[in-house]
C-alpha cells in the first residue's frame, strides 16, 4: 500500500524542472519589440490617456450640471 501511494504522488522536482525547461524554450521563441516600437507605443498610450480624460472630465461636468439644475429645479 505504502508503494502504491509513493507511485502516484506528483514528483513535484521533475514538474518544476519541466515547466522551466519550457518556460525557458517558450522564451527564446518570443519577438520582443525594437526600442522605436516601444516608444512609439508608450506615446499613443499616453496620449489615449490623456484624451480620455478630458473626455470623461467633460462628461463628468455635464452630468453634474445637468443633475444639480433639475436638483435645483425641483427644490424650488
């Protein structure tokens, strides 16, 4: 019984070892972007960001205007 459980626990060493060895393979397969790529992209993210939000700011501004005035409307 006893050698039937050591039989079908995990070798967790060799997994470990195998999931390395295919990371590691994995790794040398990947086409890692030129430094122009990188900072062109940084810019467009950048950009979109800042773009957003003055977007959402404008969209902020004029739901609360709008909320606050019929607020303001049926206050009075």
């Amino acid at each position: 019984m006893a050698a039937e459980l050591e039989s079908t626990k995990p070798n967790w060493i060799a997994n470990t070892r195998e999931y390395l060895t295919d990371i590691r393979s994995e790794m040398k397969r990947v086409t890692w972007p030129n430094r122009q790529q990188v900072e062109s992209t940084t810019v467009v993210v950048i950009v979109s960001v800042f773009i957003f939000a003055a977007y959402f700011k404008i969209v902020d501004f004029l739901i609360g205007a709008t909320v606050t005035r019929a607020y303001d409307h049926l206050v009075k």
